[in-house]
C-alpha cells in the first residue's frame, strides 16, 4: 500500500483524538486522584470502554492473529479462557476495590496493598514488579504498530517510525490531562476498534469465501490441523494461567476498578467489557484463520495481519489499520498513566511523605516521557513472538495474586506473607522466563504461582497479621450488602458521595 494513504489515516483519526482529549481536559479538576483516575467520576460506558482499550490491545489483531495463524482454535480457548476468569474476577473484587479506593483514597492498586497490610514495603515491591514486568508489555504495543506499518506498506514506513509515532499520541494523551483524558480518548478508541474489525471481517468472509458457511467449509478442508484443538496441556495452562489472573495482577487494568461514579456504574462496566471481549475475541481468532488459508508459510505469524491488509482494497486496509492503531494506543496511554500513578504515589511519596498532590502530579508526568522512552528501547530490540512476550509479564505479575486475594478474603494475611512471596516468586519466574527454564515441561509462570501460593501461606502463618485485618474484612463484607451486590444482580443504586461532575 501507498505510504500516503497510511499516513493520511494515521493524521486523520489522531487529530481527532486529540480534539477528544482537548474536551476531556476542559473537565479536569486539581488533584493527584482527578489526574490519575479521573476523580472517581466515569459513567459506566467510558469506564467499560476504558477498561476494553486498555485490555484488548495491539496483541488481539496481531498476536492473537499471529497465534491462531500458527496454532489454530486452541487460541480461541486460550482467550476465552482469559475472557471468562476476567469476568469472574471483576463480579468478586470489583465491587471490593471500588468500596476500599474510596474509603481510603487510594489511586493505585499496591496503595490497597500497603494499605490492608500496614507496610509502606508491600506496596513499594508490588510497584517495583509492576515496573519491571510491564515496561516489556508496553513495548508490545509498539513493536505491533511497527510491524503493521512496515509491512502494509512494504517498509515504505519503516519500523521505527510506526513506534515514534505511537509514542508521540500514546504519551500526548495521557501527559496533558491524565485519566480523563485517556478514558475518553480509550472509549472512542473501543468503538473505532469494533467497527473497523467488524466491517473488514465481514468483507474479507464475503469476498474471500463467499459467505460464512462458505468459510467454515473451506477451513475444514483447507486447514483440519488448525480447526482441531492440539495444544499441549503444559502449553495451554503455562500461557494460559498469567492471563487468568490479569484482572488481578495488570495494574493498568485493576486500576480501572476504582475509577466508575457508583456501583451501578461498575456493574454496567463489567456488562460491556464482556460483551466486547466475546465479540472481539471471535473476530481476532476468525482472522487467523482466514490468513492461514490465504497466506500460508509465513515466518514470522505476527506479520499476518498485515499480509492479509496487503491483499484487500486500499480502503479496507486503512479500516483494518486505524482499528490496530487505536487498540495499541490505548493501552499503551493506559499502562505509561498508571506506572506514572504508582512511581508517584507508591516510590516517591515513600521517599518523601510531604509532598503536595501537585508534586505527586508534576512527577507523574515527568515519568510518563521517562517509561516512553525505555519503552522505545524495549521496542527497537525487537524481543521474540509478541504473545510469548506478554504471557511472560502477566506470568511475572502474577505472583501478586496471592496478596491480593489475602486482602479480601483471608484475616490471616500477613505483611511478611505478602511481601517475602512477591519478592521471591517474582524473582525465580522472571529467572525461569529469561533463562528458559521448563522443569517437567511446565511454564515458569506455574512453577512461579505455585511457589508465590505456598510462600504466602507458610510466612503468614508464622508471623503476626495487622490489626486492622479483621475490621477492613468485615467492613468491606458489610458494605457488599448494603450496596446490593449481593447477589450480583441485584440492583445497585447507591451512588459514591460528595463528588462531582460525571462524564
């Protein structure tokens, strides 16, 4: 394709998230919780979708591509897998988070940490983790993008200015008004995304194959290897249980759960978001599918996406592209907004426990241009398939579901549990990971769960829990009732208090 017509979509729909961040920061207010999580004040549609961009990234319409390209359907049950666990996951702890965040201010997830157990060092190696583990997932957004416009436009574009330019938007966004600048931008990014996959998948089935029956019919001729689940066991748990638990663990995401105005806001959050995960799931696995009879033999699966924009018209192709486009966009704004969140509020507020909320602003800005930059150099080294890549920082912020799961539900907990299991799980996963290590031909990420489990448990049983343990459990399980969430679909009517405008 033209490198032209790349660039004149690429301007065309940044100009116009800009002018939707340019509105968002019409609304923004003072304060460290109004930039970081948009004051608690998202209705329940830009919360979803916010929560939706940041999920589904460049990895669904690259990655998962790439994977169904090379491993067929078992892809499907690998996310599907996420998508359900996800789901479960924001019914139980949503509620849970969003009741503590406003009790107590937090604005990051390993503030709830220091919080629940009473050590500032909980919530500093649960930020260092985050840190270490997500700058590479970042990056995945990046080399995504560079890969796309350098072969749709047959290296026309090269590599690196398809990451600069996603770094210049990305890091605009989420610099100039924070949360609501973001989520904003985030919900108008989710629908860009539904679209433009949905109209480029129904016409590539249409054109290519006739109709969808005509599809299913080619698939179960052409590829009967793809259409058949064949993963391995060890494969399918090991790149299968970090992802499990990423409601949990990704902090860009649980961060998305104290942002909603009330609780019927966050029930309708989690409404949306498994309704676009279904579908966005279904379209990305269809089009690995469909590239892996009209483009077999490829190297590198990550670049079957863009080979297949390369064989429609130049209009659906640039439909296709903005739709990656915004999905990698909007999670990487969301991931560099909440590491700058967590280096202010959990590091540097550590460091120095006076500074003002306009301090702990400037500094989150100033880290956004900082974790841009490392992730540019992540980027232009170019690590191996995009999905291992991502598996491998879920798997190392995994080990950070123990802890968290100690919050909510076990009085037990202790701040040597929680801390002594994240440092130590988080050590030996990482070391497995970079070091391939697959004892019994089991993934890191289930030798480093498990360990984090065991270490969590013996360590808090043998030292002394906080003593605001049993209230901060009791007090949530109290709240839970009166704010009707139990049962779930009960209807939730209070609304959070003493707040401002919605958006």
């Amino acid at each position: 394709m033209n490198s032209f017509f790349v660039w004149l979509a690429m301007i065309i729909w940044s100009a116009a998230a800009v002018c939707i961040a340019a509105a968002a920061r019409r609304n923004l207010l003072a304060g460290a919780s109004e930039f970081f999580i948009g004051g608690r004040r998202l209705r329940g549609f830009v919360s979803g979708m916010t929560y939706a961009a940041t999920t589904y990234s460049a990895f669904m319409l690259v990655g998962l591509v790439g994977l169904t390209y090379k491993t067929g359907v078992g892809a499907l049950g690998f996310e599907m897998t996420y998508l359900i666990f996800t789901v479960l996951l924001l019914v139980t702890f949503g509620p849970r988070f969003w009741l503590a965040g406003n009790w107590y201010d937090h604005i990051t997830p390993p503030e709830l940490l220091a919080n629940r157990y009473g050590s500032k060092w909980v919530g500093v190696a649960a930020a260092a983790i985050s840190f270490f583990m997500l700058i590479p997932y970042a990056s995945v957004q990046l080399m995504g993008m560079g890969f796309l416009v350098s072969g749709i436009t047959g290296g026309q574009i090269p590599f690196m200015t398809g990451v600069l330019l996603m770094v210049a938007l990305s890091g605009f966004t989420a610099f100039w008004a924070g949360m609501r600048s973001v989520a904003w931008t985030d919900a108008f990014q989710a629908v860009t995304m539904m679209i433009t996959s949905l109209a480029a998948l129904g016409w590539t089935l249409y054109h290519f194959f006739g109709s969808p029956a005509g599809f299913a019919e080619a698939a179960s001729k052409q590829i009967p290897e793809l259409v058949t689940f064949t993963w391995e066991p060890a494969f399918f748990i090991g790149l299968t249980l970090p992802w499990a638990f990423f409601a949990l663990t990704n902090p860009q995401v649980s961060q998305r759960m104290y942002v909603p105005d009330s609780a019927s806001s966050l029930r309708r959050m989690i409404i949306y978001f498994a309704l676009f995960g279904f579908v966005y799931t279904i379209i990305s696995t269809l089009f690995g599918l469909e590239a892996a009879m009209l483009i077999p033999g490829l190297d590198n699966p990550d670049k079957a996406m863009a080979h297949m924009l390369a064989r429609v018209p130049t209009a659906m192709s640039l439909v296709i592209f903005v739709g990656i486009f915004a999905a990698a966009t909007s999670t990487l704004g969301s991931i560099v907004l909440t590491l700058s969140s967590m280096f202010a509020r959990d590091i540097a507020k550590q460091i120095r426990p006076g500074i003002s909320e306009s301090a702990e602003r400037f500094l989150g800005q100033i880290s956004i241009l900082v974790l841009l930059a490392a992730c540019i150099v992540f980027a232009w080294l170019r690590p191996g398939l995009i999905t291992v890549v991502s598996s491998m920082a879920s798997g190392g912020l995994m080990v950070m579901a123990p802890a968290i799961v100690g919050v909510f539900f076990w009085k037990r907990a202790t701040a040597a549990g929680a801390l002594w299991s994240m440092i130590i799980g988080g050590l030996v996963t990482a070391v497995m990971y970079l070091a391939k290590i697959h004892p019994l031909g089991w993934w890191p990420s289930v030798w480093g769960g498990g360990l984090t489990v065991i270490l969590f448990i013996c360590v808090s049983l043998l030292t002394t829990p906080p003593d605001n343990a049993g209230f901060f459990i009791d007090r949530v399980e109290k709240e839970l009732d009166r704010h009707n969430f139990r049962p779930w679909y009960g209807r939730a009517k209070t609304r959070q208090p003493g707040k401002h405008r919605h958006v």
